[in-house]
C-alpha cells in the first residue's frame, strides 16, 4: 500500500481508503470483516458519513483494541432520528449527534471531523450563522476532532470553503463524469440524462480551479463516488456510455492536484481486495486514456488529463507533472512556494525540451506539449 500526505494535516493516509456504504451488509457483521481486511492490507483510513447507530456500533466493536490502526473521517451534521438519517444544521441536534456518536465508536476523538453534506452556498451559511462551524472548531480545540473537513459535491460550495481558510480536508465526488458537470446544487443533476445530451468538452473549471485551489492551499482532499455509485463500471449505466474498471477510475482520482485517497465503497470482501488490487496493476491497467478518449459525445481537447500517455519523452521530461505544476501557477497567486520546490526537484525540467514533437503525436488529448513546456520555462525560469 502506498500513502500520501493528507494536504497539511500531517497525517498519512493510505491511498486506498474505504467508504462505509458496505458495513450493514450480513446484519452488520460485514464491519469486522471489512476493517480486518483493511487493515491486513495497509488500508488505514475509512469514511462514515452515515448515522445509523447499529452501524456505528458496529465501527466501535470492530475497533476494539486496534483503534490507532485507522484514521477515522466521521461526519458531523448526520444525525439519526425518528429511526432515519438525517443532515442537521440545528445546533442542539449537531451536538447531541456527536456525542452519541462518540460514544458508539468507542473513541474519544475522531481525526477528521466532516462537517457533512453541503452543495449550496446558502446551506455553507447556514453553517456558519448557526454555529456550526464554531462548533467544529472548539472540538478541534478540546482535541476531540483533530481536523476539520466538509464534503461537498458542489465546486463552487467547496472553493468557497476552502477559500474561507475554516477547513483542512475536503471529501469530494471525483470521477471523470462529474468533472465535465458546472457547478449544481442538486447531485442529481450531475448524472442527469440532460446533462450529458450535448457535446461536452473538457473538464468543469471550476473543479479544475477547485483541485488546483486545494493543492496550493495544502487542503488534502478524500474522494467520494469515484465509480459513480458503480454506473462508471457499467457500459449500460454510464452516462458516458463506456464501461471504466475499477482502477482505471481509482487512478483518475487519484492522479487530480491534491487527492490523498479514494474512499472506496465495497458492500464484501471481494470489491474491497478488487480496490486493493490498483496497488499492484500495471500501468496500462490503469490507464484511463483510451476509455476517456472513447466517451459518447464527450471530448478531453487540448486539456492535459494527466495520463502519461506522451512519456516516453526524449530528455526525460516528465510532462505530466511539468503540465500538472505549471497548471498550478494559474490560480491567480503567483508561483506559490511548494509548486515551485516541487518543479525544482524533478529530475528533468521544462527547459530540457528540444521541442522535437513526438509527445504530441502520442497524446490523446492533443495537448500542446511544446507549448506549455515553453510556458513553463517562462514561469519558473527554467
Ligand atoms: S500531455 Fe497528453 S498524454 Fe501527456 S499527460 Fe497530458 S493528456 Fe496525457
Ligand atoms: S517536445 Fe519536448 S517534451 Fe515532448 S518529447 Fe520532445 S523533448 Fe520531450
């Protein structure tokens, strides 16, 4: 299992991570068996967002002498009530919720306290007004949470978050079908027929802007939905009409600016070792591009997708990550420190290009390598 720094916490998190969708699976006894899997193959991070308390009993008693085997991403804001889930802004409701959580997980703290579900900027101000927030972080100050997150599925909601300075980790659906999707508040627009009805080219800025946004501001970010609740597997259910495999979309997340870890939501053993298989696939296994390349009505044009079909370059560039930090420059803030100590340790560097060309013919996505190696040099100097 590899692990990747989630954004500046300081935690190291594995970068296949595990969703709770599956836990109530076999009258809950699924937990166990899930975490034990986990945790023989290095998965150190799990997701629950969801409030049921018997599932969250369960989490507690699977975690029984073995607590500092995982880093915990529970939610704040899903409470359970009248025998159902609900999201919650009211404070008395937040509160109560945590506590029982707490207590049912057996802990006494959490280190990423989600704060859960928000996809309108109004509901980010309800936040805010109603106290949640502050709530949030006098957790963080007793040390009950150890860092505060949002999950969103909304670009502009989770820039404005991020911006805000008031989170450190943000849970975001990531997939290469809710990229292409502007900004909604409704989730279900995102997989709506209509949506996918006309031409599509080319990633939302906004979510690049978001990835980019959280990469210079050290926010790490968890992924949620990377196979689109299993539609992305599926030619049939796809909006894009063609199948993904399971690492093919684990390594597109997991290749976006500032993504630590793919929340993976298996319902038994056998999807979650499918997920734990990305870490030994090859690397044509994994490759993302000629699925991409073939998506109805859907076009990646001169757009880097970060899929390293240009290598192998003549002078050894990498061009994916040159592209990938020089894309990072183009928040509007300069050239900000880290990219620029990142791009000075890669072995080769924009200036090594001789401009002969062939990586352009290799790209599927007709990039202008030269062009943005040329850009590069500009940028950062070399
Ligand atoms: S330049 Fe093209 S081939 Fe190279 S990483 Fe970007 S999209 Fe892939
Ligand atoms: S054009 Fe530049 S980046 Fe592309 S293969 Fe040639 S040297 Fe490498």
């Amino acid at each position: 299992m590899r692990y990747r720094e989630l954004g500046s916490t300081g935690l190291r998190v594995s970068e296949i991570a595990m969703g709770c969708e599956g836990f109530m699976e076999d009258e809950y006894r699924m937990t166990g068996k899930l975490l034990d899997l986990a945790e023989r193959n290095g998965i150190n991070y799990f997701d629950l967002y969801a409030s049921d308390p018997q599932m969250r009993a369960a989490v507690g008693r699977a975690l029984k002498g073995r607590r500092d085997s995982f880093i915990i991403q529970s939610h704040i804001c899903s409470v359970w009530k009248n025998g159902q889930y609900l999201r919650t802004r009211e404070l008395p409701e937040v509160k109560a919720g945590f506590e029982e959580m707490m207590s049912l997980l057996g802990t006494d703290h959490i280190e990423v306290g989600m704060i859960h579900y928000c996809d309108s900027l109004k509901d980010w101000q309800k936040i805010i007004d109603n106290g949640v927030l502050d709530y949030a972080g006098q957790l963080k100050k007793e040390g009950r949470i150890l860092h505060i997150g949002l999950s969103s599925h909304n670009p502009e909601v989770a820039l404005k978050a991020v911006e805000s300075g008031a989170i450190e980790v943000l849970m975001f659906s990531v997939n290469p079908c809710y990229d292409l999707q502007p900004a909604s508040e409704n989730v279900e627009d995102l997989w709506a027929d209509q949506a996918y009805e006309h031409q599509l080219t080319n990633m939302d800025p906004q979510r690049q802007r978001l990835y980019e946004v959280c990469q210079e501001k050290g926010i790490g970010i968890t992924v949620m939905k990377p196979f689109g609740g299993g539609d992305l597997l599926d030619a049939a259910l796809s909006p894009a009409g063609a199948a993904m495999t399971v690492n093919q979309c684990i390594h597109y997340c997991l290749t976006r600016p500032a993504v630590a870890c793919v929340n993976c939501g298996a319902h038994s053993p056998q999807q979650l070792l499918e997920c734990i298989a990305y870490e030994d696939a090859s690397d044509s296994d994994r490759d993302y591009a000629q699925v991409l390349s073939s998506f109805n009505g859907i076009r990646w044009e001169g757009h880097c997708m970060y899929c390293n079909h240009c290598l192998p370059c003549v002078s050894h560039i990498n061009i994916a990550d040159v592209t990938r930090f020089l894309n990072l420059t183009k928040t509007g803030n300069g050239v900000p420190e880290t990219v620029r100590e990142h791009y000075r340790v890669l072995e080769q560097h924009a200036s090594d290009c001789i401009q002969c060309g062939a990586c352009e013919n290799r790209c599927p996505f007709h990039v202008q390598i030269r062009q943005n190696m040329q850009e590069a040099v500009k940028v950062f100097g070399y």
